[in-house]
C-alpha cells in the first residue's frame, strides 16, 4: 500500500518543462504480501520470522525485533551483493544515500526526475534506512522523502489561461498489485507562486465537503510500455496568473486593432475633425499600427517555450493583425463612397468587438476549472489492473 504527497514546491518552470519540490513516499506491505513477492529473495531465516508474524494473533516486541533484524540482514546481503536473483535494474548504488538504496531494494524508483545543467544531483531521497515493523497493524512500513526537479512536459494552447497538471511518477516491480491507501496531507498545495496559483485535487484551492484541498491526486496505472510493472503518482495543478498578459498584452492588442476603425474612417471621408480628415494618411496609420502589433508579439516570448503549434494569444493576435490587414485592403481598394455605403467602419468596429467577446469567453471557459463536490481519480479503469489486497 502506497501514500504520496506533496511536501513543499520551490518552482514551477514551464519554460523548461519541470517543476522542482519535495514529495513524500509512504510504503506500508504486511507480511503475508512481503513473503509472497520477495519470498524468491529471502533466506530461510527472515521466511521463518516473517511466518511467524504473520501466525501471531499478537505480535510481541520480541518477534517485532527478530523480524526487524531478519530485514535488516537481508538488506545489508543486498548493499553487498550477496542477494540471489538480483534485480539488475534496483542494484545496489554503494555510492548513494542509504535511504536510497531502501527504495531501490523495496523496487521503487523515480521516473520523471530532471537534472539542469549546472544544477545539484537529483534526485535527492532521504527517510527511512531500514524496514520497520508496526506491530499493532501487522504492517512492515518505510517512507521516504523525495527533492528532484520533476519533468513534466505542459500543455500552453490556452496560454495565457492555461492550467497544467504537475505529476512526480515512480515505478515499480516484483509486487504484483499495489493500491493507494490514503490521501496524505500535501502542505505544497493552496499556496502561490509569482506566476502560478498551485491547486491542490482537482484544481481545487477551496474546501468541498468530502475532501481536503490541500491533497494531492494519487493513483496507480499499469505501465503499458513495460507488461507487469506499475506506475504510481502524485499531481497537482498550476494555474497561471493571467492578469498581467492581459494588461500589458490583450487590451492594448485589442485598442490597436480599434482604431483600424478610425483610419477606415479617415478614408470615407467621415471624421468629424477636419485637421485629423485633412493631415492623416489612412493607410499609414494601419501600417503604424501592423508594426505595433508585430512589435507586441514578441514581448512575451520569455514566457514560453518554442513550441510546434499556437497559443491562444498567438491566434489573438493574428487575428488581430487580420482585421488590421482588411482595413489597409479596404482603404486601398475602395473609394470614398463605397465606404461610406457600406458602413465600413461601423462594420468593422462591430466585428473586433464579436471577436474580442468570443475570446473572452472561451478564455474563462479555459480559465475556470469545474469544481466536483466528491474526490474522483482520474484513471478509475486502473483498479482493475490494481486490486486492493
């Protein structure tokens, strides 16, 4: 049985795909569970200690040292390499923390850990050195604490209203069904970054009746790349703080695209300023205003990474400079009268504006994550391949 948290966020960087933090791994197997999966491994000794927890309807503190002993030799035999039938891919690392080497003999390892250049070694476990046994619930238990920079790599269609899940993923085997136990406390979620809101179960940062929004979603996937082996996780979600974007970004994109207006009616003839009607050159005010736009474009390229495809902003922006496009098109196109006819700048301005409400509402829709009133895991399919014991 398996408990993962979220113990503490030092950054989120989307730009280079990771987060970095700290997450908490509990490891709680009974005996029965422990000879059945490692009896291949054991020796005769730690089969018979484990037997007799198991047989005990009481387990004194005399059996709960023997045993305790018994793991401990086992584990050692394992450092040294004296094990039978070794697992090639959790040998033993003489040269890493012992409480590493735990999670390596439990056969648990990080999968999605990051290293930058320059950067400290990750990742970094620490927690428990040896099994322990809780006598009370008849549980062999170890935990672990684990700081890395965790990769992940993030959706930004809906940038800047994007909301990204954020995962620390493990592997495992040997075991043949794991569950997750509990939900355990994550103290790294319901706070804020610069950038970010960090949310905690389902990109919830307020209370709901049935759960804690300071937990973390926890589930166990079968590794489909890799048949018998299983993938546990921990994730949260990180919401952008679009408010700056649209500040410094969208709204003066949107006053640009405006006064396309004003230059188609420069161009009929209508403005009521007759120093502005007789001084301004239409089509020199929308290509003005195209450099602005194209200037504005790379104002945020900081703030996200190169990507193969748009980003809601970008599509704002081209569609913007569009509508800009059509103005000089008209202008250069049609006379004076037909403008006037048509309505040209009236229709214009009508346009923008259904555009501008259009990307509103999408904008929220993408911004607002829908609150569930009950916890609900993401991958429910996954009890199948992973029973409880």
């Amino acid at each position: 049985m398996l408990a993962v948290s979220i113990q503490g966020i030092s950054k989120v960087d989307l730009v280079n795909f990771y987060w970095g933090g700290h997450v908490s791994v509990r490891m709680q197997v009974s005996p029965a569970v422990y000879l059945r999966d490692f009896g291949p491994f054991l020796d005769a000794a730690t089969k018979t200690a484990l037997q007799e927890v198991i047989d005990a309807p009481n387990v004194s503190a005399e059996m709960t040292l023997r045993l305790e002993a018994a793991l401990a030799r086992e584990l050692e035999a394992w450092r040294q390499g004296e094990a039978g039938k070794a697992d090639d891919a959790f040998g033993p690392l003489p040269e890493q923390p012992d409480a590493e080497n735990l999670m390596r003999y439990m056969r648990i390892a990080v999968v999605n850990w990051h290293r930058e250049m320059g950067e400290e070694p990750y990742p970094k476990i620490s927690g428990d050195t040896k099994l322990w046994l809780n006598a009370e619930g008849k549980m062999i238990t170890c935990s672990w604490d684990v700081e890395s920079l965790w990769y992940n790599i993030p959706s930004l269609r809906t940038f800047p209203f994007d909301t990204n899940e954020m995962c620390a993923i493990f592997w495992t085997r040997v075991w043949r069904k794991a569950r997750i136990t509990e939900f355990g406390r994550s103290y790294g979620l319901g706070t804020s970054l610069q950038e970010f809101d960090v949310l905690g179960f389902r990109g919830d940062a307020k209370p709901r009746p049935g759960w804690d929004p300071y937990i973390c979603e926890s589930n166990i996937v079968p590794n489909r790349a890799r048949p018998g082996e299983l993938m546990f996780y921990g994730r949260f979600w990180v919401r952008r703080k679009p408010f700056y974007f649209v500040v410094a970004l969208l709204f003066p994109t949107a006053v640009v695209t405006f006064m396309g207006a004003s230059a188609i009616l420069i161009a009929s003839g209508e403005a009521p300023n007759s120093i502005v009607l007789g001084g301004e050159s239409p089509l020199s005010l929308v290509a003005g205003l195209m450099l602005t736009m194209v200037a504005m474009k790379f104002s945020y390229t900081d703030s996200v990474p190169k990507l193969g495809y748009l980003t809601m902003l970008d599509l704002y922006i081209a569609v913007s400079f569009f509508f800009l496009t059509a103005a000089a098109l008209l202008i250069v196109l049609l006379p004076e009268e037909s403008l006037r006819d048509l309505r040209a700048a009236a229709v214009f301005s009508g346009l923008c504006l259904l555009f501008n409400v259009v990307f509103m509402v999408v904008a929220y829709r993408e911004f607002r994550i829908p609150a569930e009133h009950s916890p609900s895991l993401t991958f429910p399919e996954a009890k199948k391949h992973a029973p409880p014991e």
